[in-house]
C-alpha cells in the first residue's frame, strides 16, 4: 500500500492510494467536483472529506474474505503518512479495519 502527497498551501495533503495483491492494483484519488481545476480553493473540512472518503473507499475493498489473513505491506512510510491513515481509520473507518480478536 502507498499513499501519495502534494503540497497545498505548504500542508502536505494525500491524493492518491494505491495498493496491489499480486496479480491487481486498485488506485484510489480523492473526489473532487471536475469543476474545481485547483486544490488550494477547496475548504480544509471540505478536502478532508474527500480524503476520509477515499481512505474509507480502499479499506472496503481490502477489508474483504478474499484478503482474510493477507498481510499489508505499507510502502515507504513515514511519520506523516502513517498519522493521517490511523486518524483517518480511527475516526472514519473502525468498522472496516481487519483485526484478528480472539473472538474471531
């Protein structure tokens, strides 16, 4: 899995998720209205939306019988990308996160 940034506003801000499972890749970008032709125009709240929504997107896909007991590998990571996916999940996605409990 890697997440892709660009710079708005000197804030870095993910635009892209991709993952692959061997044999197909999924890429999942933030949905913007074709109409707006410029990021930095977008509300901060409304930019996080978009970004929650793409996150929320991808773990539905990956969070699936067929990837039961696959192991995610988070490429090139760092301290940033892996703070704003967590956030992203603990606050959006907790539903969808595929964690073994001793119930399962």
């Amino acid at each position: 899995m890697d997440l892709e940034t660009i710079t708005i506003n000197n804030t870095m801000v993910p635009y892209l998720l991709c993952w692959y499972e061997g044999k197909n890749s999924k890429s999942y970008f933030i949905n913007i209205p074709e109409e707006i032709k410029d990021l930095a125009l977008i509300p901060s709240d409304t930019l996080n939306k978009y970004i929650s929504d793409m996150i929320l997107d991808a773990m539905k896909d990956i969070c699936i019988r067929k990837y039961k007991n696959y192991r995610i590998y988070l490429h090139n990571f760092s301290k940033f990308e892996v703070y704003f996916l967590i956030q992203n999940l603990a606050a959006k996605a907790a539903r969808y996160l595929c964690v073994a409990t001793n119930d399962s």
